[in-house]
C-alpha cells in the first residue's frame, strides 16, 4: 500500500459564486446538460468524456465554433487501435482558417489580434483583418517558392511580428511548421532540419535577448551541411544584418511577398493532416530525437479545450506570454489567442531584461489581462526582491497561467501576494509536447492550493497507476498514464512509428505511459513530483 502524500492543505484562493457562474466552463457544462454545484459537475463531465470521448471533442467542436470545409463523419476512429487513432475523419480543414478567416465579417475583424513591443521600444500592431491580409501576401510568396502540401518548414525567429505571420502562412499553404529555438546551436538545427526532412525556412537575421544580439545567419551557416533537403531560405531583416548566402537558395522576406488577394483563403487539408513537428529539447544525437506531430484538427480542438475552458480565456483578453516562438508555448498562445479572439501581446527578448521591471512595465502599458509564464521566470524575480513591482498599476490582470516547470512554494506565495494581490488566481497547467497540452490543470471552479493541480483536463483519460499499471485510488503516489487517446496526442514520431510505439505504448497498448511521477492528497489535488522517465 502506497503512503498517502502530506501537503499544505491550505486553500489559498476561491472563486465567489457569482465568477463561478460566469466562468466558460459553467456555460459549457450547461449547454450538455450539466448542472448542479460546480466541483461535482465537472467530476461528471471528466467521467463522461472518459467513458465516451467521441460526445466529448465533437461537443467542444461545436461549442467553439471550429469549422470545416468538408464535416467530419466520425469525431474519433480507433479501428485501428488506440495508439493509432484517426481523428475528425473524412473532415476537411486548415488551423489558419480557423484562427484567422473565420473572424471575417465578425466584430472580431477590426480588433487587435497583435501588439509586438521590441527590446527597443518599437512597437507595431496588427487587427485581424491586417494580419489576415499579410499572412495571405506571404503564402503567395511561398506558392511561387513551389512550396506546397506536406512539405516541412522551418520557423527560426525571435518573438517578432513575422514570426506569426509566418506560422500561419506555413499553415495556409497546408505545409508543416517546423519551430526552431532561437537560443539554437548549429550541431542542434542540422540535426532538427536533417531529421524533419524541411525543405525551407523562413528566418530572421537576427534577435534580441536581453540588450545582447544574436546572429541566426552565422547558426545557419555552420548547420547547412547536415540539411541537404533544404531548398530555400527566407529571411527577415530584423537587425540589419545581410543575408548568409547569395545563392539561389536565399531570398529577401520583403521580396517574398505578393499584393494582397481579397479573394484568398488557407488551402483545406485533411483534418487530420499534420500542421506542426516539435522537437522537444534533447540531445542533438538525431538519433534520439523525438518530432511530436500535431494535426490542424487536433491542435486547434486541445487549444481551445484547455486555454478557452479550462483556463478561460476569452475574446476580451489581452494575452501577454512572455516566452521563445521555438517552444511549444510559442505555437501554444498564438493559436490560443486567436483561435478565441482574443488579443497576444507579443514581446521580444526577455521579462526581465535589460532592466529587472520590464515585464510590470508591459502588463501596466499594454493592460494585459491573462498574463503566462514560466514559475522558473517568477521564481527569479522572488529572488531579485520583486524589481520595484510594487510600483506599477496591476489592475486590468485577472489570470496569471502557470505552465513549463514545476513551482518552488517560494515562488508561488510570492506571485500570488505581489503579482495576484491576492485577488487574482494562479491557474496551471501542466502536460507535455507529445500530449500537445494539458492532462492536469486548475479552473475557476475549484478552490486553490500552492503548487497544486486541483482536477484532470476532461478527455485527457488521466489516471495515477502502481508499478503493476493499477489505478491508485484516493491519496496515494504513483505514476501518471493516460487509459484513452486524446485529439491532442501526438499522432506518431516524425518518421519514426516504430519508436512512437515503443516509447508510449508498449507496456500495454491499451495504456498511454507518460512517466512522470505525481501524487494525489486526500483531496483530490495533483502534485508532480519529478519528470517523466527518459525525459
């Protein structure tokens, strides 16, 4: 018998009945007949997607809207086996369609959908019609590049303005985005390009972090040797650096772009289509690396799952995330904000850098009312004294969303006292690229504890299991596994399905092995307590 785990037991935050009424969740659960006191409705609704995961996505399709060019005949097929699930089958879509046409003609479409701030100060804003229109210019400009269907691009920016616009003109070309970090070394994006097979990139010279620049050419430069496949190179002038070659290869991104098409519209794919392989950090052995593969249908439907449920973002927001366009969190809030209307602040460089204040500074001038971020990065400002964040006019906040690494309790009491107030609740979520999301995560439905996560994502199939793979019951440690696919699994290992099996579904194909070891209290709250195995 496993020893039941001990945490702080104190609830920290709760939501009053009136947020608590207002919440998307509580709306959601209401349209499927859902009801009753807030906690034990979503118990239900995380039993009923689990015992019937084909109600549950289509449900969440069609409460966000997602559309389809050709609808789906079956949400979910499984004929095939768990681990090989297909997903909206026979639909026809395109996540740029969804995250950015389909505001057309919606009061949506003249708000802001991008406000970038540079290291520098400069500034530069998009509404959705304005971003639609550039993404359309540029995937013209990849068309006449030849570049097509299927084919991989890769997506080495820091966290400017082109570096959205160019994901969704990837996306709108029904190619395959390719994220790249922008702290990247040339051993590291040989071995990526080499492994994806991308045929293109779409790059910056350069960027900014923390008042130091860094220079992409001179990366790519040294990693063109191991990427034989790759045919064509876009870039940005972002710092005003030349471009690396003069080869056919190379072309400027400001000649790239074609005039605007008001008849343009993101070519429909599969659904189930690839849109996004993810190279989490690893070794640069490209032998062990793993490329995490992300469908148009699938990534859009955990997004809105997660960031318009359970993190209850909405159209109003004004998102401010704070991290590399190369992580997951990158392609994460992008889509996120857009696909739910809302509008991302987009910040190059670093939250605290060059001056300690410069993330206050951003929340109070761009009134950001969601802000995301990494404990680690807040943790670093607990220790700093808090870079004078007293000083700053905090009021339009009302979400901070926890996500990327563990809470040291240091952190989390301080965040939640000098960034929270203590009237703004800290909502994680955690998960991991090859889920393509969250599997554990708070809601305004459920009180709060440090460090804690108070509930499973529903469709997630989350379950805490013995060595023997037996379900743990009430407190006890263990492992997490997922017992049901979910939409936002990876679909395989980028050219690798062998290894997808073994990696995930070997010890029982009927039981996802995530690895990582957790705990759950007498409560019913989630504490993870170290990584998953091999990561």
């Amino acid at each position: 018998m496993l020893e039941s785990p001990k945490f702080a037991s104190d609830i920290f935050w709760n939501a009053d009945a009136d947020l608590k009424r207002q919440a998307r969740l509580t709306h959601f659960m209401r349209t499927l007949g859902i009801g009753g006191a807030p906690e034990a409705a979503y118990a239900q609704l995380v039993a009923r997607a689990d015992a019937d995961p084909g109600w549950f996505w289509d449900a969440c399709i069609g409460y966000f809207g997602l559309r389809f060019s050709r609808p789906y005949s079956k949400v979910c097929e499984p004929a095939f086996g768990m681990p090989w699930t297909v997903w909206c089958l026979d639909g026809e879509t395109n996540l740029a369609l969804n995250c950015l046409t389909r505001h057309r003609d919606t009061p949506v479409w003249r708000k802001p959908a991008l406000v970038w701030e540079g290291e520098d100060g400069s500034r530069r804003s998009y509404t959705y019609a304005e971003l639609d229109a550039e993404v359309g210019r540029v995937a013209a400009g990849l068309e006449a590049l030849r570049i097509g269907p299927g084919e991989v691009v890769a997506l080495y920016m820091p966290a400017i303005p082109e570096w959205a616009i160019g994901f969704f003109a990837v996306l709108a070309v029904g190619a395959v985005v390719l994220p790249v970090p922008a702290d990247v070394d040339a051993a590291r994006l040989g071995a990526l390009l080499r492994d994806s097979g991308a045929v293109a990139m779409l790059m910056a010279d350069g960027g900014s972090s923390g008042g130091v620049p860094q220079d992409f050419r001179a990366t790519l430069a040294a990693a063109l040797v191991a990427a034989p496949a790759l045919k064509r190179v876009v870039t940005v002038r972002h710092l005003g650096y030349e471009r690396t070659g003069r080869s056919m290869r190379d072309r400027w991104w400001h000649r790239v772009r074609k005039p605007a098409r008001r008849d343009f519209m993101p070519r429909v794919v599969p659904a189930d289509t690839p849109a996004l392989v993810y190279y989490a950090p690893a070794a640069t052995n490209s032998a062990r690396l793993r490329g995490t593969v992300h469908t148009h249908c699938g990534f859009m439907t955990k997004m809105a799952l997660d960031f318009g449920l359970c993190l209850d973002w909405r159209t109003e927001d004004r998102v401010l995330w704070m991290s590399d366009p190369g992580s997951l969190a990158g392609p994460m809030q992008l889509v996120a904000a857009t696909l739910l209307g809302a509008t991302l602040i987009l910040a190059e460089g670093e939250p605290h850098a060059p001056d300690g204040a410069r993330l206050w500074r951003l929340l109070q001038e761009h009134h950001v009312t969601v802000l995301g971020a990494s404990p680690a990065s807040l943790w670093a400002a607990t220790r700093a004294g808090g870079y004078g964040i007293e000083r700053y006019d905090l009021r339009a906040l009302r979400l901070v969303v926890a996500a990327g690494e563990d809470w040291r309790p240091e952190a989390w009491h301080w965040t939640f006292e000098h960034v929270c107030r203590r009237r703004v609740p800290i909502l994680g979520c955690s998960g991991a690229p090859d889920l393509g999301g969250g599997v554990l995560t708070d809601t305004l439905l459920h009180p709060l504890k440090p460090c804690a996560f108070s509930a499973a994502v529903p469709g997630s199939g989350v379950d805490l299991v013995d060595e023997a793979c037996s379900s743990i019951r009430g407190a006890g440690r263990g492992t997490l596994v997922m017992r049901r696919s979910s939409i936002g699994m990876t679909r395989g290992l980028w050219n690798d399905p062998a290894r997808y099996f073994e990696s995930y579904w070997s010890r029982r194909p009927d039981l996802w092995w995530h690895g990582a070891s957790a705990a759950r209290d007498e409560d019913g709250y989630w504490f993870l307590t170290g990584p998953p195995s091999g990561a």
